[in-house]
C-alpha cells in the first residue's frame, strides 16, 4: 500500500483556484502531520504548507493568503487538502505530499508520486 497518494492537479488560468488532496495511509498515518512541497523547472523543492500533529500550521512566504491547508482525519485514513487561491503563473510545478512533518526541520522520508499543476491562460 502506498502511504501518499496525491490527486487534483491540472491545468488552471491566472487567478484561478485548484484544489489537490493527499492521502495518508498505513503508519505514515500515525504521525499525524503532513507537509505540502512543491518544485518548478529549474528550481529548488520548497515548502508549500505544512500541517503538524498538533495542529499547527506553516505556509511558504510566497503562498500565504492565498493558499490553505486542512486535515480530515478518519479511522482508515487521513486526507490533506491544499486549496489554491489567486494562482499565479509562478504556482506552476509538480506538487508533493510528504510526511512526517515537524516544523522547522527538513522534510520527512515519505513522498508522494507527485502531481502536475500548470498555471497558464
């Protein structure tokens, strides 16, 4: 069973809103907390959103006010959503689910497969 399992990325215009969804399952669960990265052309990973198990949550300069990011967590699994606002043709890149997640560390040793969004009119 694949812990990560992202979904919802694609194509969307300027100013336009997206929705990407991120379930966690198996003992990747258990932790609770899970971080949003993402990673253009030519550029470095960086941090999107992060989630904590205690429910702190952390944006990326360069998203917040625009983006949001919750956590609904069931008996079988929990899913991590990240909704876009305002999108901007610099949103543009491949967007991954990883956990665990602690603030101000690096990123945990579970990814996802990633998924594509493109910002473009």
């Amino acid at each position: 069973q694949v812990p990560l399992v992202e979904s919802g990325g694609g194509l969307v215009q300027p100013g336009g809103s997206l929705r990407l969804s991120c379930v966690v399952s198996g003992n990747v669960r258990r932790a609770g907390s899970v971080a949003w990265y993402r990673q253009a052309p030519g550029k470095e990973r960086e941090l999107v959103a992060g989630i904590s198990a205690t429910n702190t949550v952390v944006y990326g300069d360069s998203v917040k006010g625009r983006f949001t990011v919750s956590r609904d967590i069931a008996e079988a699994a929990m899913t991590v959503e990240l909704q876009m606002n305002a999108r901007k043709t610099g949103d543009t890149a491949v967007y991954y689910c990883n956990a665990p997640y602690h603030i101000g560390y690096p990123a945990g040793g579970y990814w996802g497969q990633g998924t594509q969004v493109t910002v473009s009119s």
